[in-house]
C-alpha cells in the first residue's frame, strides 16, 4: 500500500459503515490542478459539437425531444419548500438557494444516464457511419435513421454492464439506431428495467453477482466478437465527455435565471456516485466552467461507498467496500457498486472537495418529503444527494472546509444543487412501493 491511509480513522469509519463527511486532502487549487488531470476542455468541446451534429437524428428517433430540438437536457428548478423543509427538520443548515437539476427526467432514459450512455453510443455510431463512408460531419445526420443504415448497423453489437440505469440508457439508444443489444444486469438490478428492456428488444442476461462480476462478464463475451463492443463504464472517456456536457448547458441556465456564480456566490454541487462517471464527468465540466468558485460533493450509501473508499487510501480501483468488510448491498441501487472507476478516482484527486455517506432510511425520507413539498417524483438513488446541503454547515470537516476556503461569510449567497439522477421511468407500482417503505 503506497500510502498509510489504511490506518486512517476515517477508513475504519467507513468499515464500520458510520455515515461519514470526508474532505479531501489531495484538493488543489484549480490553476495547479487544471494542466495535470489528463483530460482537457477541447475534449468536452468535441463532445458537444458532436452531441450538435446528432441532434437532428436524436429529434427524428426520438420525437420527445422536438422541444429541445434533439438536446437531451433537464430543467433547473428551485425547491424552496424543500428547503424550508429541510431547515425545519434539521435546524436551518441549508442556506441562499437551493436548486435542483432534473436529469431525473431527461428525455429517452430518464437519468443522468442519458447522458454519457447515449452520448458513447452515437459516438461509436458516428465512428462506424463514416469509416462506411455513410456520412460526413457536414450531412444531416437524421439520414442515420434511415433503413439502409439501419441495415448497416443491424450486424453490430452493443454490450454493457449494469446496475440498471446505464443499460436501459444504452439499451434504449442502441436499440433506436438498429443495433442488437446485450445488457449485462447484476443482481442488484431491479426487474422492472430488465421488463423494460426486453420490450425494447434488448437481450438481458442476468447474474447472481455485483456490478463488477457482470461488467467483468459482459466484457469478455463482447472481446470475443469482432462485431461488437463494449461500454466500458468503469474506464470509458467517452462516457465521462457525455456527462461533462452537462455544465456547460448548466451555466446557460443559470445565466438565463440571473443566478451568478462568483467568489461572493460559490456554488456547491451534490451528485450520486456508484462507479463515478457520471459525477466525475459533471465535476470536471464544472470546474472547468468555475474553478475554485464551485465546490462538488459526492454522496454515496454507508454499504456501498467505493469511491470514498478508494480516494481516502489512494488506492481507487485497488480496493473494493467488501475487502473492509462491507456488503455493497444497498437499495440506492443505482449507486451499488463496490469497486470505483480508477480512471475517475484519479482525475477526481485534485478537484473534488469531499463525499458524504449515508444510511439507506434517509433516501427514503428524502423521498417522500420532495413529493409532499414540491410534487416532484425522484428515484430512492438520486435522493441521496440531499443528504450534502443538509450536512454542509453541520459536519465539523465541512464546517472546516468551508473556514479554511474563507466561504463562512457567503453562505447567505450560495447556490446549492441537488443533482437529481434518476426517476422518471419508474413504474407507477414501484412508486407507491418506495413511497411506503421505511427502514
Ligand atoms: C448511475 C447512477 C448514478 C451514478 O453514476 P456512476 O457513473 O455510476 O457514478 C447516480 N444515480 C443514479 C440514479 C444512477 O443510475
């Protein structure tokens, strides 16, 4: 073990499945962390134009998205009767404005998944479609929805593996350009994805196993077909590009409310982490865009927080919640994931600020309590990230966090985002389900 971490008291906390806030010590001033991160800003400027160019196929295939003339996007909303909620429940911690980012409800997946998952399937589309000489970057690329290339793409094959929401996003995308699909679902996946999928089209194959054994699984089977390849979700850029898009669509939204980031308006940003992804890909956009003035946070569950795991030793993709003695077992299912991405956990060292880890009960109570206060529905996954505003200012490390960037006196002004991952596709029956459970 390159360093002594492992004696670190908040690596036995996080064994002992406490909730834990955890502030990164690695974190480094934007300027010094920018060049070293071994990604770039013209790489998410490469990954919009694309997601531009697909946008009149993706209007075409998927007609709910005329709105937004074929831009998969989320609305922005403020929830002030959350908040006042949230304040009355835990005595006025959460401060300035708290806002949630729906991705929760994005067109075609219904979670942030509809993001990097389709964005790496339209990628590997374009890349086929021009080595066949079927378009060139200035075409219309609705012509790829036609049933000569339909044809074209019927020979290949997408594969991937999932906890759920990433392979109905995959699912769903590979399905509409013509592919055959193979989802690899663990076992913490829920049945009515699977029954969504299948109605799709998609080939499911389930396992007894985690995460990690299904996408270990998944990989070797497509490795063996020259026809077919395989999302990588544990090492995939290209995935980590198609979440990074998110911020720059941010700031024009809160450009378009008037809401101003600056050093006397930080924004603090909490997001669900499983495998890391997604919040990985949404935090560098943002810092990208922000810099020192945004602060993100992730928020992971007490029996499944690998990559607080994996940053807090230093070791990311080398150790998994189940050698401390964890379970992995959570119903955040979304986030049940026992071994991070180390791709991300190494890009993530230098510029995430910290992570909290919470109880499965809490998602729950979450839950319901955004349903009664503002009628929006969210998966019990997604809801974990309230758990960040509401322990911001109350945890000691944070509270030292928030000294030490001298933010104490700006509070009144920040912008807090909940970034609300999942939700939209679930089943009416399952909601009343969630709605009545209580651990
Ligand atoms: C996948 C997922 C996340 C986290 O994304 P990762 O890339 O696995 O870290 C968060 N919330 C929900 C609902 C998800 O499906």
């Amino acid at each position: 073990m390159e360093k002594k971490y492992m004696n670190d008291s908040i690596v036995q906390d996080i064994a002992d499945a406490k909730e834990i806030t955890w502030v990164n010590p690695e974190k480094k001033p934007w300027k010094e962390a920018m060049n070293n991160l071994g990604v770039t800003g013209e790489e998410i400027d490469d990954a919009e134009a694309r997601l531009n160019r697909f946008a009149p196929f993706i209007m075409k295939c998927f007609p709910e998205t005329k709105e937004k003339e074929g831009l998969i996007e989320s609305e922005l909303v403020q929830i002030s009767r959350m908040q006042a909620y949230l304040n009355q429940a835990n005595e006025g911690t959460v401060r300035g404005t708290l806002l949630l980012k729906k991705d929760s409800h994005l067109a075609v997946a219904g979670s942030v998944k509809a993001r990097g998952g389709i964005y790496e399937v339209l990628k590997h589309t374009e890349d086929l479609a021009m080595e066949e000489g079927l378009i060139t970057q200035q075409d219309d690329y609705s012509r790829l929805a036609d049933e000569e290339c339909r044809q074209f793409f019927r020979q290949y094959k997408i594969q991937v593996g999932s906890t759920g929401n990433l392979g109905l996003s995959i699912g769903i995308a590979s399905a509409a350009v013509g592919y055959q699909v193979i989802v690899h679902m663990s076992s913490d996946a829920k049945q009515w994805k699977k029954d969504m999928l299948r109605r799709h089209g998609v080939t499911v194959i389930e396992y007894d196993s985690d995460y990690s054994e299904a996408v270990k699984n998944g990989r070797k089977e497509s490795d063996m077909d020259l026809k077919s390849y395989f999302v990588d979700d544990e090492n995939s850029k290209n995935l980590f590009m198609g979440y990074a898009v998110a911020a720059r669509r941010l700031k024009r939204q809160l450009d378009e409310k008037k809401i101003r980031i600056d050093e006397m308006h930080p924004l603090f940003v909490y997001i669900p982490c499983g495998v890391g992804g997604a919040p990985g890909g949404i935090t560098y956009g943002l810092k990208e865009i922000w810099g020192d003035n945004v602060h993100v946070f992730f928020v992971e569950p007490t029996q499944a927080p690998c990559m607080v795991l994996g940053m807090a030793t230093g070791l990311h993709s080398r150790i998994c919640v189940q050698d401390v003695g964890l379970t992995g077992q959570t119903h955040a299912d979304g986030l049940a994931v026992g071994r991070p991405s180390g791709f991300v956990g190494k890009v993530m060292e230098p510029i995430l600020s910290g992570e909290f880890t919470l109880d499965d009960r809490w998602l729950y109570e979450y839950m319901r309590a955004l349903v009664n206060t503002e009628d929006i529905f969210i998966e019990p996954s997604s809801c974990a990230a309230f758990e960040g505003p509401v322990r911001l200012e109350k945890a000691e490390a944070t509270r030292d966090y928030l000294k030490k960037h001298g933010l104490e006196a700006q509070m009144e002004h920040a912008v807090h985002i909940v970034w609300a991952t999942g939700g939209m596709l679930v089943p009416e029956e399952i909601r009343k389900e969630y709605m009545n459970t209580r651990l």
